[in-house]
C-alpha cells in the first residue's frame, strides 16, 4: 500500500527533492511552505503525479501551523505514514552576540520548535494507530531507496 508522506519546507530545496523521491516510489506527499504562491508552484512542478500530490501553505515556526498541516494532510489523505521534519531556515554567519534578537527567535522556533511539535503531533497521531516509529537519517541511509515500509 503506498504510504503518505509530509514534508515540511518542501517547497524547493532538499525538501523538495525529497518530494520527488517519495513520489517517483509511488508515495502520496503533501509539500508545504510557508507561502501559499510557493506552495502552489511546488505542486505544478510536480504535477505529473497528479492527485498523489497535494500543498498546504502553513508556518511551522509555531504550534498552530504544524497543527494545521498535519490537520490538513489527514483531511487529504485520511492518514500520515511518514512526516519529515525538514523546514529550517539559516542565518549570517556571525557570532552569537551580533545576531538580531528576531533573527534567533526565527533559527530556534524553525529549526527546533517545529521539529519538536512536528515530531510530537505526528507521533501521536501515528501511536493511535499503533503505527509510530521514530527514524533518523542514519535508520533511512540503511535501507533501500524505495523501502519505506
Ligand atoms: N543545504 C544544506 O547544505 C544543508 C546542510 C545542513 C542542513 N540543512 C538543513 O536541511 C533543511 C533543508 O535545507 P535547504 O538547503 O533545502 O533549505 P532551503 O532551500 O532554504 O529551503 C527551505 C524550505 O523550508 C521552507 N520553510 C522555511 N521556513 C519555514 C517555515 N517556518 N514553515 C514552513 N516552511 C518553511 C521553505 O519554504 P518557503 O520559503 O516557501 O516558506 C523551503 O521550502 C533545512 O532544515 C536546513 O537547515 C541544509
């Protein structure tokens, strides 16, 4: 059965290729920004995959957004199988003390908050159904590239 898959900051980058892999094994994937134009043109480039692919626009620089994406992905789809914590943002290479206070706010509630809620609501979700397991990139370079099983 092909598994359903949501990939967070999607919408170019590795999370985009990601996308693309995951589609090619005959995957269903939800690509997200935090825009809905870069979203949408996410979709059209990989429109080839017809109804397997579908785009929610949503921050996940907070609570709320990862919330809404993943409510989102199970009205779409009806389940989430695979949810990859991708989205990250970087800054200038400084130091610490030289960064905008809201440029540290952005690092940390990207890079951490929505890998920690993403993780958490995902897990909760997939635990109902007695189906969570926690992957790293280390458990996924072991195993074949089509293998999501
Ligand atoms: N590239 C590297 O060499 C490298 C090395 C180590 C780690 N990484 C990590 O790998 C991940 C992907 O890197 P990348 O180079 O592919 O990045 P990228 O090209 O800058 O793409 C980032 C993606 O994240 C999305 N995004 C950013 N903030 C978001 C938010 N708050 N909510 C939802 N989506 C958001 C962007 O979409 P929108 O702009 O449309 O919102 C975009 O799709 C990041 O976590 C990065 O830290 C990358």
């Amino acid at each position: 059965m092909s598994k359903t898959v949501v990939i967070t900051g999607s919408s170019r980058g590795i999370g985009f290729g990601l996308a693309g892999q995951f589609l090619s094994c005959g995957c269903r994937v939800l690509v997200n920004g935090r825009s809905a134009s870069t979203t949408a043109e996410a979709v059209e480039r990989l429109h080839p995959y017809g109804e397997k692919v579908r785009g929610v626009a949503a921050d996940v620089s907070g609570r709320e957004g990862v919330v809404l994406l993943h409510r989102e992905a199970l009205v779409h789809f009806g389940a989430v199988d695979i949810w990859v914590n991708n989205a990250g943002v970087g800054h200038e290479i400084r130091s610490a003390w030289e960064l905008d206070e809201a440029v540290i706010e952005r690092v940390l509630h990207t890079n951490i908050g929505g890998v920690v809620h993403g993780t958490i609501i995902s897990f909760l979700e997939m635990r109902k159904r007695g189906e969570a397991r926690s992957s790293t990139w280390k458990d996924l370079e072991a195993t074949d590239s089509c293998s999501t099983g």
